[in-house]
C-alpha cells in the first residue's frame, strides 16, 4: 500500500522546469531592448504579465509596446516578450501556466538599477552661510524597499577618494532619503548633506554610495569653499588700479606745475639781476 501511494505522488506532482523565466540581458540598460522567456510542461500557453511601481499585474497582451511570440517542441511550449527597455517597463514579470491542472507562478524582477539623476560634480559655497545641502539624486525603477545611503569625504580637495575618505565633519548631519515625483514612471530619489555654518575645514571630496538590493551606486562631489569677500576683490583690484592711476596722473600734473613755477622763478631772478648790473646812462 505505502508504495503505491509513492508512486501515485510522484505521477501527480507537477514536472517544473529549474528555471522556466529568462531574461536576456539580465541587467538592462535604458534604450537597450530586452527579451523575456517562459519555458513550460505545459499543454497550454503561459501568460506573461507585469507589475510596474508595486501596482496590480497587467497582461502584456493588453501592452503595445510589448511584443510577442511563441513557439513549441515535443515536450515544452515557449512564450516570450521583446521591449525596449525604459523606466515604465521596469517591474516584477510574472509568467502563470497550468501544469497537471495546477496553477503555477513564476517571477522574475527586471530592474533599472540605480541611476545618477543631475548630479553636480563640483559645487561651491561660501564660508559662513548658515545652512548648505549637499545632494545625490538618483533613480531607480521598480521603486526600492529599503534604499540605503552612506557618506563619508576626504577633507582636502584631491583628484580622487582613496582609503581616506573619513565620516563627515561634526557640523554635518545625513538627511534620511527623501522621494519626489518625476516626469517619468519612477521618482527621484534624493540623500543629502546639511552643512550648519559653512567653514573652511568643510571643503573636500564628499563621496555618496547608494545601496538597494544588488544595485549599487557610488558618486563624488568636489566641494570648495570661499570667502564671502571673494566676490568683492575684482572691484577692489579694480578700484585700487583706479586709484594708483589717479595718484599716477596727479603726480604728474603736480610735477609739471613744479618744474613750470621754477623755471618761471628763475627767469624772474634772472631777469632782476640783469636790471641790477646794467649800468644808467648820464643825463
């Protein structure tokens, strides 16, 4: 009796394929067109479906930028999409079949991974000012669970970060991951720096890594600080060439208007002598 049931478990339990959904290339870029496969014991079609941002399951026929085909041999039947990749076609895929009268699911998660969204390299700011953000954008689709930001800079402004790169300053603090809708399917993600009272010591290199699952993304931003005076010094350069010039050209006049009073005073001497030592004539 005990092997008889064994034997009818084993007629009844559904022959799964080990890997029934492929995608090919299994990490996307954007524009880059990307097949999807289902590969099934199945006597019917599998029936591809996605999930876009978390929401409800859409079949993919109902898609049109989606296309499909499939194709079949003795023992499997294939189905399989081909799209061009871009943020509104990231999502979890899910492929549903009947195999001995049993529905089966199969999943798989195409993903963007983290993308850089407007990210300054070099920012400047001035010494002094009360509050100063630096950002890290980035995008990511389908949106992440738990995205992860760590920071840490390198205090004196070099070409790259290397086993140096330091906590932030004590006049720092990380601001929690924020989201803001976009143009596009995803949303911005933003992780920051709030700088309190700008001072010198807070130039550097600032390095952001950004962590979500498998994706990772690792962004440096140069930060140089300056004086508040510094707008100032071409107008005082300016003003002080002004001024020498003005001093120049006043010495100058000065000068002539001295050689010209001494030149007049001597003629004058000179012209009272000849008065003197000319003799009068006799009457």
């Amino acid at each position: 009796m005990t092997l008889y049931l064994c034997l009818l478990s084993l007629i009844l339990t559904p022959v799964v394929i080990s890997q029934p959904v492929n995608v090919t290339p299994p990490n996307p870029r954007i524009n880059q067109f990307v097949t999807g496969d289902c590969t099934v014991n199945s006597s019917s079609l599998p029936v591809w479906s996605v999930s876009m941002s978390g929401n409800d399951f859409i079949n993919i026929s109902e898609l049109q930028i989606y296309e499909l085909s499939n194709s079949s041999t003795a023992d499997n039947v294939t189905v399989s999409w081909r799209v061009q990749f871009q943020f509104n076609t990231a999502g979890t895929y899910r492929c549903q079949y009947t195999l001995n009268g049993m529905l089966m699911n199969e999943t798989i998660v195409v993903s963007t991974g983290i993308i850089a969204s407007n990210f300054e390299k070099d920012v400047e700011v001035y010494r002094g000012i009360p509050r100063f953000e630096i950002e890290c954008r980035f995008q990511i689709a389908p949106p992440p669970s738990l995205p992860r930001a760590n920071w840490c800079y390198q205090p004196y402004v070099f070409p790259s970060l290397g086993e140096n790169c330091i906590p932030i300053a004590n006049n720092s603090k990380v601001i929690p991951i924020q989201s803001f809708p976009n143009f596009t399917a995803t949303n911005i993600y933003v992780s920051s720096i709030e700088i309190s009272s700008v001072l010198a010591t807070n130039a550097g290199l600032y390095r952001c890594v950004i962590l979500s699952g498998d994706s990772n993304f690792t962004g440096d931003v140069r930060v140089r600080v300056r004086d508040q005076l510094d707008p100032l010094w071409p107008a005082v350069g300016i003003m002080i060439q002004l001024v020498i010039v003005t001093i120049v050209i006043a010495f100058h006049f000065a000068w002539d208007y001295y050689k010209e009073k001494k030149n007049l005073k001597m003629r004058q001497n000179k012209e009272e002598q000849n008065i003197v030592t000319t003799p009068t004539e006799d009457l």
